[in-house]
C-alpha cells in the first residue's frame, strides 16, 4: 500500500507500507527517489502491525521502484499494476 501527503516543506510524503509478516525478514524500499540504492530505505516495524519507509518528493513526481527483501528477493508492490521497464510506478499527482 502507498499513501501521499503533504509535508510541511511543501513536498509531497510518499509512505510505502507492507503487513508485517510478508515477506518475512528485512525489507528496503528501492527505486529512482534513491538512486536505486539497496538499504538506503528500510521499511521499519510500525504499532498498527505494518512496516513502512517515507520519502519526501517534489509534487506530481513520477517514482519507479521494487521492494528489496532478504537474500536479494526482489518484488513488486501488491496494490500496484502500472509497471515500466518491470518496475512498479507511482505518480504522486
């Protein structure tokens, strides 16, 4: 799942969130915001029982990235069908 707010320095807050359980293990977020950087974004243990990392971007930017879990698994986001160059793709529009 991936919620956009706004932040308070006018940008927009991207929140990439995952349940818990799956995939079990660590879990970064990897993708254009990050310069495709593996661990620069892990998605960390929240109270609601889902693991998130948020990223702040300019207005109606286009995000293209994958999901990074142990043992190099790589995997798309659930919620998301829009794919370019077999990665998942977010507009914050």
């Amino acid at each position: 799942m991936i919620k956009t707010s706004k932040s308070r320095a006018g940008t927009q807050r991207v929140t990439f969130s995952l349940p818990a359980e799956a995939p079990p293990g660590r879990v970064s977020v990897v993708g254009s915001f990050n310069d495709w950087t593996p661990g620069r974004h892990h998605l960390t243990t929240r109270s609601n029982g889902r693991r998130s990392a948020s990223v702040d971007v300019p207005p109606g930017t286009v995000l293209q990235f994958r999901y990074l879990g142990e043992d190099g698994l790589w995997f798309d986001d659930p919620d998301l069908t829009d794919r370019v160059d077999g990665n998942c793709v977010y507009s914050t529009n």
